[in-house]
C-alpha cells in the first residue's frame, strides 16, 4: 500500500488550532513555541502508513507511545530539512517538551551539551531525577499547565559539565502546549545568564565593601587622639562587620618601666579585644598575663609584621593555630571559642608597621575569601594612619607634659620675709600642656617680680618656646632695670630671636 506523510501541529493555547485526527501509528511531531505566546513553530515527524504496521527506510521500527517518544527524544524531530527542524536542533539555546507530569518527551542537543547528559536518559523522567544537583521550578510550571500562561522561572545548580563559574544559572520561558493524544504540555526555552548574574553578584559585593569602607571612614579614628579609644572603634567596627572577634595590637617602641625584649622579639602592647578569649589582645601569638607580648621570629603575626602582607588560615588545623599562638594553652582557647579561620593584617603607614589586627571566624561562619583579604587591607590602611596619629600625639604630649611640668615647678623663695605658692588648674586634658608659665624673680631693694605668660599654642613646641621666654626673662630682669625698660628690652629680645609662637604676660 502506498505511503503517505502526515504532520501534526501542537500550538500554545494562545493562539489555539484543532489539530487533524491521528492516524494510526503515526508520531505526532512537537511545536516549539517561540518568544511570543502566540507564534509556533512546527516539527513534523514523518513515517510510512499502513494497515497495522509502520516502516521507513525498509527497516522495522517498535510503535506505541513509548517507543516514539525514545525516538524523539534520542533523535529529535524528524522531517525533511524544514526549517523548524533546524531551529530546534541548531539553536544554542536549550529547548525541552515536558508531559504533564513534568516529564521530559523531547530534549534538544542545546540541552544535551550543557547538562552533560545524553537525550535518552531523559525520557520519561524529570529534571530533578536525571540532574538531582539544579532546582527545578516545579511550581511554576504547574502554574503553567493549569492557567495557561507563560512565566518564567530560573533554573539553578550544577550540571555533568564542569564549569569554572561554579553554581549555573538559566533563565527559561515555559509555554503550555498541546500535545496530540496526550494531555496538555509544556515547552521550554532558556538561555544561561551565569555569567549575568554573577557580574551582578560581584557588583552588588562591591558596593556593600565601599559602603563598608564609607562607614570604617566616620566611626574609626574620627572621635579623639587617644590610641586605646581609636583601637576599641576599630575593633567594635570589624566585629561583627567582617569577623567574629577582632583584636589589635601595637609595636611597642619604648620600653619605659619594663625590660627590653629578648634578642630577635618584637615587642607587641595588647590594646583591645572585642570578646573572649580576645579580650585584652589575650589570644595573641604567644599570648599570657601582662600588657606586652614578646613575638619571635617564625609566627604569622611576626611575619606580616616583617613582611608587610596579610596571612590566612580557612580551616585552620590545630598545627596551623600554633603558628599563630606558639602556646598549646592559647590553641585550646580557639577550639573552644569555635574559631575555624584566621586573618591577621598589619597596621602599616610611611612603610613601617605601627601594629597588627587579628580577625577569628567561628562556628556557621564562612572562611575567609580573597574580598575579606582585600577589604581588611583597606581598612587596616585607614586605620594604621588614624592609630599613626594617635600614638605620635600621646608621644608628644608625654613629652611636652614632662618639659611644663619640669618647668612649672615650685618658683624659688626670692627673699626671707616672702612666700610664694602657686597653682595651676588647666581648663581642660587637651590644654593641659602648652606655654602657660608662672615665675617669682627676686628684684634689688627687697622687690619681687610676680610673672604669668602664655605662649600662643599647644604641644611639645610651644612648651619649648616657654622655657625660652622664661630663661630670657630671668636674665633681663637680673639688671635690676625698671618694669617699663624691662619689658621693652624683653619685646626687643623676642624679636630677635625669631620665635614663632608669640607670648603675653602680666
């Protein structure tokens, strides 16, 4: 008996069509849907007709449902080079035909090369049985079957093909279709925007640090000059921002009132802690009692400090801990703080280090990433010229305290029949040192000479130029000369020797 070709259509409901009765053992061909719900395309599926049995080529080919479906699925849509054909099998995009119970009918190769699964293994089985590690939008697209309606929905998770991204991504668009001789489908489309979104992902991370970094800016080093208040701020900033617990600890240069070091140790002053055990800087490579810790050569504070670069530790092994502790005590501290990973930082500024951070993550924490690093960096950066600052104004206000205080001791009885006593309340710590001065200078005839001064400014230098102005003022008045011609000759000498900070007196 003569075969014949027969094509069937299955379209979105959208733009619904009756499809022509089914001949016997003929395979119904599959309508792809494109972008709009109302546009189909058509993939015909030929086969010779007969009474009973179907052949192609002279070769016997198994019918039923089952048997047509293995094909289309392992072969794709039949026909004789229509273009439709070769729109769903040389697109690059992945298109699908689900039965109503979400079960794969047809895969195209698209599919089959970014899951990494041949098309057969999908036949009658759904996503999640041949690709268990992607997430399947089930919800949508029984949304889908039941309204009628496009949607899309992502589709997340890894496939057999490694990819250097990770985690891929899709995004697909799911029409419902009829299917002849079966209850309503779907077809999908979708299009890998991995890519997209990680670029999004990475954006988004971005503009969270510079927020992070704006926020270190107004918190940290902004408030006072006082190293131990600058030190807490930035360990209250950094947990629980970016760690768990947070310590510093700075390079001490001075050894007033305690020994030196040993030979080859750096000498590091514990300041702050934000919780136990690093309360007080006291899990700190080789961390004990007492407000100093003498770091050898060879530890991972050491070494950044020496360096100049960060240290990690993700997962750190017990082994690993002890090259940041040296004590085994101090490694037992971490493990029962639950502290998994560690990230030390050194505070450097003009090229030198003036101390170094220490950030512990522990429990449900994730480890420490390559963004951490970076952005730990940047705030150390900061807050090494703010700790900088500090520590040079505590330097010169120590010694400017010790230059008035020598000075401004008790001025000497001038005469027998005199007594003097003075005393000097300054308005506040941040005048305390500067060019106030007071002096008693005994004068012929029994006199004496009450002075007070003011030297304009503050700090070491202005205390410099008071003990200046004092000694000159001693050595005028030691002329016995009158109060008008004395203080001429005094203007005269302050001009002369060219001091910046300018004086009054009375």
């Amino acid at each position: 008996m003569p075969s014949s070709r027969s094509a069937f259509i299955c379209r979105v409901p959208a733009a619904r069509a009756r499809s022509p009765p089914l001949r016997a053992n003929t395979p119904a061909s599959v309508l792809v849907p494109c972008c709009s719900p109302a546009s189909t395309v058509s993939v015909t599926a030929g086969c010779a007709v007969g009474r009973g049995r179907s052949r192609r080529a002279g070769s016997a080919r198994s019918s039923g449902p089952a048997a047509r479906d293995r094909r289309r699925a392992a072969h794709g849509p039949e026909g004789d080079g229509l273009p439709a054909r070769q729109l769903v099998e040389g697109t690059l995009a992945p298109i699908v035909v689900l039965d109503a119970q979400l079960r794969h009918l047809y895969v195209n190769p698209a599919w089959v090369q970014v899951s990494g699964v041949p098309a057969t293994p999908f036949l009658g089985r759904t996503l999640g049985e041949v690709l268990p590690d992607l997430q399947s939008p089930d919800d949508v697209l029984f949304e889908v079957l039941a309204d009628g309606q496009l949607r899309e929905a992502t589709i997340a998770g890894t496939t057999e093909v490694s990819s250097p991204l990770g985690q891929r991504l899709w995004c697909a668009v799911y029409h419902r279709v009829d299917l002849p001789g079966r209850d309503a489908g779907l077809c999908g489309i979708g299009v890998e925007i991995s890519n997209l979104r990680r670029y999004l992902d990475d954006l988004e991370a971005a503009h969270q640090r510079l927020a992070l970094l704006d926020a270190a800016a107004e918190r940290v080093g902004t408030t006072t000059l006082d190293i131990e208040t600058t030190c807490q701020e930035l360990v209250d900033f950094l947990a629980p921002s970016l760690a768990d617990m947070a310590a510093v600890g700075i390079v001490e240069e001075e050894f007033t009132g305690a020994p030196p070091p040993p030979p080859g140790f750096l000498r590091l002053r514990k300041v702050r802690g934000s919780a136990p055990p690093w309360d007080g800087m006291g899990a700190a490579p080789a961390g004990g009692p007492g407000p100093y810790v003498d770091v050898p050569r060879g530890v991972a504070t050491r070494q950044c400090l020496d360096s100049g670069r960060p240290w990690l530790g993700n997962l750190a092994s017990d082994e690993l801990f002890q090259k940041v502790t040296v004590d085994p005590k101090r490694t037992k501290i971490f493990r029962a703080a639950g502290i998994h990973s560690l990230l030390i930082t050194p505070l450097i500024t003009a090229g030198r280090p003036v101390g170094v951070v220490l950030l512990g993550r522990a429990d449900a924490s994730q480890p420490c990433d390559d963004d951490d690093l970076v952005t730990l960096q940047v705030l150390a950066g900061r807050a090494a010229v703010s700790i900088d600052s500090a520590r040079r104004y505590s330097h010169e206000h120590t010694m400017a305290l010790e230059l008035q205080r020598a000075l401004l001791s008790e001025p000497r009885a001038p005469h027998p029949a005199v007594e003097v006593a003075a005393r000097y309340l300054p308005s506040g710590r941040s005048v305390l040192v500067g060019g106030d001065w007071y002096d008693s200078i005994p004068l012929p005839d029994s006199r004496t000479l009450l002075v007070m001064g003011d030297v304009m400014g503050h700090g070491f230098q202005a205390a410099v130029a008071m003990s200046q102005y004092r000694s000159l003022l001693r050595t005028i008045a030691a002329s016995g000369a009158g109060i008008d011609k004395f203080l001429c000759e005094f203007d005269r000498q302050v001009a002369h020797l060219g001091l910046a900070q300018g004086a009054a007196g009375g």
